[in-house]
C-alpha cells in the first residue's frame, strides 16, 4: 500500500530516537481526511522499540549506528504490512538541532535506497513533541522532564525558550527543582535562612548524611539526572503542606510560564499544551502553572497533549506527502529533503 492518485492511503514512517532509547513506528495516511488545517490523522498499523540509544560522538548523533537500528525495524513493518517501501519519514531526535549535521549529510539518501522514501525529515525531537501534543495549529509546548524548553510557532516560524542544559537555563525543570530542593536541605542542615526541616529528612533518606551530597553530585557524569532525582520529593513536601518546597515549585511555575509566554504566538486562539513527566508531579506543581499561564497568557486555551513524540513524527511524515501544509521548515528544527528519484533505486550497502 503506497501513493496513488486521487488521495489514496500511503505509508509513512515515523521515528523517535532519545536518551531511553529509539521508537519506531509505521502508519497509513489519508491525504483526503484532513480537516481544520490540521491535516491527516495517521492511523498507527504497528512499531518496533529499542531500549538501546543511539550514540554520539565527536561528529554528532551516529548517523550509521541511527540506521542500524531504524532500518531493520522498519523492514520488519514493511513486511507485515506486506507493503515494500515508505512514501516519506520523519525522524525525530533529541539534539538534532545542535548535533544533527552528519544525520542531515547521510540519511535522506540512505533512506530513500534501504526503504524508498521519497521525502525524508529530520526534526529536533521539540517538533516532534510540538506536532504530537498540538497538531498542526499555532500555539506553544512546554516539554519539561530533567530538562526544561519551550516551542512555540504561529505556522510561519519557530520561536524556542531554554532548554540550555541545568547550568546555564532548563529553569522549572526537574534538575532546576531538584538542586532548589537540595539547596533548601543543606540551608536546614546549616541552620540557614530558608531551610527545610522536611527536605532535609527527604534528602538524608536519599542520599545519606548532608556532608557526602557533593561527592554524590560533582563527579557524576548525570549531574543532571541525579539532581532531578530529589524533584518528586520536593512535590512531596510540598504536598504535605512545607512552605519552602511549595514556594519552589511557585518559582518553577513561574519560570516555565515565562518559557511558554515567550513563544507563544499573540494572537486569539492560540492554545499551549504541557508535555513530559515533571508534570505528573500533579497539583503541587500544575495549581500555580495554571495560575501563571492565566495571567501571562489570557489569550492562550491550555489543552491537554493530544500525543506523543512519535505520534508527532507520523504527523509530520504525513504532511511531507502533499496532503497538508504542514509545520514551519527550519533547517536546524525540522529540515526536509525531497530525495531524488535516483535515490530509491540506488542499491544499498
């Protein structure tokens, strides 16, 4: 089942690679069942995950170790589906934008010759998030887990906030929350203004006695991780009524509330979804984001995400096909090639 005139069904390809990880997923597209703008839904007919992430080195993200896990997959798919090529892909990866190069030099082309691609994206996994939760309709995303960053389009461009990693920004994010919440712990240790009895006791049961936290956090290669680790006891605490942690999490709210009121498109209608597992801190944190983006952002209807960022990837792979206009191009954020014929007839090696 491939492209046919008249709107016929095809299949597209959609590919979500992470720090857990790479997903892989195939899904039939009805150019004809657009609707709102927001183009074709894919229906999913089946896909492959892998817990083994692709690598990075000193060129980038690997773009030979990428299609070693993605195109045996993809065949697997193709063969039950008993198709023999894709009509477009779109893959989705974390660091594209900044360590996308050799994946954007070598993967249109590989594409097109192992599975018959004809139009190849290649998309920071933001994009991919953005399409998943909202769509094609102009808006902002706030995907917010260790890390923190905001998207944003008014389908013409691409507005980004943060996600500068946990030294330099990620701010609301789950290390920001973590290393706020451990802060607070050593000022009660310290007898420090500003300190929590509560954090404490939560950061002894965590990480042992005050004096060994440094050697726990310095030296660890996922800084990052481990200070996320100590955000769900921050949500605790706060839960439980401390003041300190709750007004950590008031400051979090505030500073993703900046993200989204930063790239949020001004006009009426705009709408802002949250992504990513911060957010299944629940109230503690959800109450006071409510209430910053209220006041930021009157303008904006907070809606649940529709999906996920593979549900994304098919999306965007489904509009490479003609049948919508699909999300803004933006060579660092979401680059696509129209791979020339040649291509699907080159042998594969």
């Amino acid at each position: 089942m491939n492209s046919a005139p008249g709107g016929a069904a095809v299949l597209v390809l959609g590919v979500d690679s992470g720090g857990s990880g790479l997903r892989v997923a195939l899904a039939t597209a009805h150019p004809d069942r657009g609707g709102g703008g927001t183009g074709p839904v894919p229906r999913r007919r089946g896909g492959v995950v892998t817990a083994e992430p692709v690598r990075t080195g000193a060129g980038g993200i690997d773009a030979g170790h990428l299609l070693g896990l993605v195109v045996p997959a993809a065949e697997a798919l193709l063969a039950e589906a008993g198709a023999e090529r894709v009509d477009a892909v779109c893959v989705g990866a974390a660091g594209m934008a900044t360590l996308g190069g050799q994946l954007r030099a070598e993967l249109p082309d590989a594409l097109a010759a192992r599975l018959g691609a004809r139009r190849v994206a290649l998309a920071a996994d933001a994009v991919t998030g953005y399409a998943g939760a909202l769509g094609v309709r102009p808006g902002a995303v706030v995907a917010a887990g260790t890390g923190m960053i905001a998207l944003g389009t008014d389908l013409r461009g691409w507005r980004r906030a943060d996600g500068w990693g946990h030294l330099l920004g990620d701010c609301g994010g789950g290390a920001w929350i973590g290393r706020a919440g451990l802060d607070a712990a050593l000022r009660a240790h310290d007898g420090r203004e500003g300190g929590s009895a509560p954090l404490l006791a939560g950061a002894e049961a965590a990480f042992g006695p005050p004096e060994g936290l440094p050697r726990q956090v310095y030296p660890r290669t996922d800084r990052p991780a481990v200070l996320a680790s100590f955000a769900p006891e921050v949500g605790r605490c706060a839960a439980a009524g401390d003041t300190v942690a709750g007004e950590i999490l008031r400051r979090a709210a505030e500073e993703i509330a900046r993200a989204a009121e930063a790239v949020c498109p001004s006009a009426a209608g705009s709408e802002v979804a949250l992504t990513g597992g911060l957010f299944g801190m629940g109230e503690p944190l959800l109450a006071p984001l409510r209430a910053e983006l209220a006041r930021r952002l009157p303008h904006a209807a907070v809606v649940p995400a529709a999906g996920g960022p593979l549900d994304g990837a098919l999306l965007v792979a489904a509009g490479l096909t003609g049948a919508f206009a699909g999300l803004p191009r933006d060579r660092a954020l979401l680059h696509v090639v129209d791979v020339p014929s040649a291509g699907v007839t080159e042998a594969s090696h």
